[in-house]
C-alpha cells in the first residue's frame, strides 16, 4: 500500500474504531483495498485528504441528490446555523418539513421525524404491531431496513457484502418474529398469509431494493403485496429511505401507482444530515404518544439543521425539471454501460430506476438476492479499483447502488462510460 495520508490516516483510525470506520461497507475489504478519506465535496464532485479528484456516485449512500454544497442548502443551513443548532422544543421549521411530506408522499397523512432511517423503521414496526395487536413481521431477503434486530435477519447490504446472513446478538426469540421471502415471490407471500395472516403485522419491503443492488420490483408484485395485506388486516411499509424523493417526487409509490399503509424516509429529506422518518395513515400515526399510546422519542429529532437542510432541498426538487434531468443522465450512463460490456464481452446487467443504477457482474437476470448473489464480486472488485484510479467513485460493493445527483452533467457521464469502457477491456 502506498503510504498517503487516507493510509496513515485509517491505520490510525484502527487504533480507535472497530475496522477503522463507522460504516461497515466504508472499509472497502469487499473490493480489495483500504479506504479513502475524503476531505471536501463540491456539485458532482469529492476530493480526498491527498487531493485526488473524483466524479462521486455515491452522494453521501444516496442524500446528495442536488450534489455537494449546492447554494439553497448552504445558504438555508447558514440561516439555521446563525439562530442555534438544536432546542429541544417544537420549531417551525420540522411543521414545515412535515406539511411537504404530506403533501408529497401518497401514503403519508402525519408524520414523525427521527435521525436515522434506523430509527424510522424500527419505530414504523413498532407502530405497526401496537396497532395491529400482532407479532409477526414479514421481510425480503436481501432487503436492508437498518440494522434493528428484528430486522437483521437475511438483509442485504453490507451484511451481504460480508457474507453474514444475519447478526451476533440478534436473539432467536426476535428472529422468530420475523419471517422471510425471496424479493419479487408474491407466490411466496401468499403462502405465508394464508397459513398464519391473521398473526402478521407488517409486511415491510423496498419497493425499489437496494441494499443487494438495483432491483426493480417486478410486474404486479407491489400491487400484490397491497391486496394481500388489506385483506388480512396487515399493514404494508414501504421503506424508501433510498427511494424516497430519489426515484420520483413522491418516490416509488408515485412511480407505481401503489400506495402502502406507512412509509419510512430518510436520506434526501435531510439534504446531507442525519435524518429519518415515518408516517401513514392518520388513524396509525394517531396511535404514537403522545398521542396515544405507543411511544417513541428522540432528543435531535426534527432538528433545525437537518429541517432547513431538508426543506431546502425539497423545494428545489419540487421546483424545477430535476426528475427529468436525472432521468436523462440515468438513462445516457446505463446506456453507456451495457454497451461497453458488450465491447469487451464482459457478462453484465445493468439495472436502472430513475437515480438508481447498479451493474451487476453476472448474464443472469438479477431479479431477487440469490440472483444477485451469481455477480462476481471478485470482477466487481477489480472494476471497482479500474474506476477508482480513473477518478470515478462507485460504492464498494457489489449489493450496492449508484446514485445520480442533479449536478452531473452529460460530459460526466460521458467520461464515466470512458472510464468503463477502459477497465472493461482489461477485465478477464
């Protein structure tokens, strides 16, 4: 390893954290490498303690939708900065940010803000189980919801990135609560409902998954999910943490049609800082203390500066033509990428909803985790480390996605499937 200031820095960080990081995925070991220190972010851009310049397609795992330091987010996070950063009180500023989640998301009557998206699920299944008056939960594998207990069982993301199917700690007891289905299986969900329907509380799912890479949901599933959880009385999440303002103004279940019981939100609703949340139907949400009398808190939650971050950002998505920008720019990047696989005769599927983008180093069709899991990650490694010295920053993980902000422009993309194309030739 070159000695530079991201290695001194990380054999340092060693000494203090566990792997040298706060995120699991943020070591790199899935791609073969230590990881970088990055010192600054400007538009599409992200610079490291060393000064390398790169073309950043991970945008802080999804919130930098507009790019780093974009004018209305600087300028409204100054504004809040100069009266105080945090009170402990209600403030204008989250009713703000509440009015616009209503207003946006179909599904989304109240709602409650937390700091993490974390947070906003474990909270959203709390919910669920008070009012529904069940246990059982059903997830997807391969579908990540944060790393709650009852929701570390046959996740993906970093936890498939590091072959662990599930946790140490998480106990047998809240494993049992929860059940699980490959993602796309409406078959399987049916089975499920109408053995044990009456004891499920939630169904909770990423109507977009990616946390084992882009995987759109396939025709009718979500609308399935919908019909089998009215008719037994479960309530449906969807979590779009990831997909939330990123795919659509009102995320997936404006792209689709569908609309859930209770959604959970995070990432571009705090335009860069800690954010989450959860919300439904107001005869749910009412339930939440205080009140009623299911409780959940949080000292920072609605916090100014993730509000005014947050509200920023959602008025210049709302504002202007950035859905088809982004769109545009999707659509020219997996273009790109599934020609210069072609090229070089390298087996790939690249996989696009909206800002969302994955390649997948397999000829098979990823439609759920154990098709993801035929990606060779060895390949995705070594692409990973081609792109990387060509200054174009991907996620360090196979089960990972690319995200798009608005500040790329065309000639960015361009570069990208350059970069590809190059590295693409050399890969065996």
């Amino acid at each position: 390893m070159i000695d530079t200031t991201s290695s001194r820095l990380f054999d340092e960080a060693r000494t203090y954290l566990p792997g040298g990081v706060n995120s699991p995925v943020r070591a790199m070991r899935a791609v073969g490498r230590q990881p970088l220190f990055m010192d600054r972010g400007q538009g599409a851009r992200m610079w490291d303690v060393d000064g390398n310049e790169f073309l950043d397609y991970v945008g802080s795992w999804g919130p930098m939708i507009l790019g780093h330091r974009h004018p209305a987010v600087v300028s409204a996070l100054e504004a809040a900065f100069a009266k105080g950063t945090s009170f402990g009180t209600p403030s204008a500023l989250e009713v703000e940010m509440a009015r616009r989640l209503v207003e946006a998301v179909p599904s989304v009557e109240m709602v409650r803000m937390t700091n993490s998206g974390t947070e906003a699920t474990m909270s959203a299944l709390r919910v669920a189980r008070g009012y529904t008056g069940r246990d059982l939960i059903l997830k997807f594998v391969g579908c990540y919801h944060g790393h709650g207990d009852s929701l570390l069982v046959a996740a993906g993301s970093g936890v498939a990135t590091f072959g662990l199917p599930d946790s140490p700690g998480v106990t047998k007891g809240t494993a049992r609560d929860t059940l699980t289905v490959e993602f796309n299986d409406l078959t399987a969900v049916e089975d499920v409902f109408s053995r044990i329907g009456e004891q499920v509380a939630a169904v909770i799912v990423e109507p977009v998954a990616g946390n084992m890479g882009c995987v759109p949901p396939a025709a009718g599933f979500l609308e399935g999910l919908r019909a089998v959880t009215a008719r037994y009385g479960a309530v449906l999440i969807f979590d779009e943490v990831m997909s939330g303002f990123r795919v659509a103004y009102g995320g997936a279940q404006e792209r689709y049609s569908v609309t859930p019981d209770m959604s959970t939100l995070g990432k571009v609703i705090g335009g860069g800082l800690p954010v989450g949340a959860f919300g439904g139907r107001a005869d749910i949400m009412e339930k939440v203390a205080p009140a009623g009398s299911i409780y959940q808190a949080g000292t920072l939650s609605g916090n100014p500066l993730a509000m005014a971050a947050g509200v920023a950002t959602l008025d210049v998505l709302a504002a202007g033509s950035a859905y088809e920008t982004l769109e545009s720019l999707g659509a020219r990047l997996e273009v790109g990428l599934i020609a210069a696989a072609a090229k070089a005769a390298i087996p790939a599927r690249v996989q696009r909803v909206g800002a969302m983008l994955t390649t997948f180093f397999t000829a098979e069709p990823v439609v759920d985790f154990p098709s993801a899991k035929t990606s060779d990650t060895d390949r995705y490694g070594r692409f990973f480390r081609g792109m990387l010295e060509r200054g174009v920053y991907l996620a360090p993980s196979q089960f990972e996605v690319a995200f798009l902000s608005t500040a790329f422009t065309e000639s960015d993309i361009d570069r990208t499937v350059e970069a590809a194309a190059e590295v693409l030739s050399g890969l065996e």
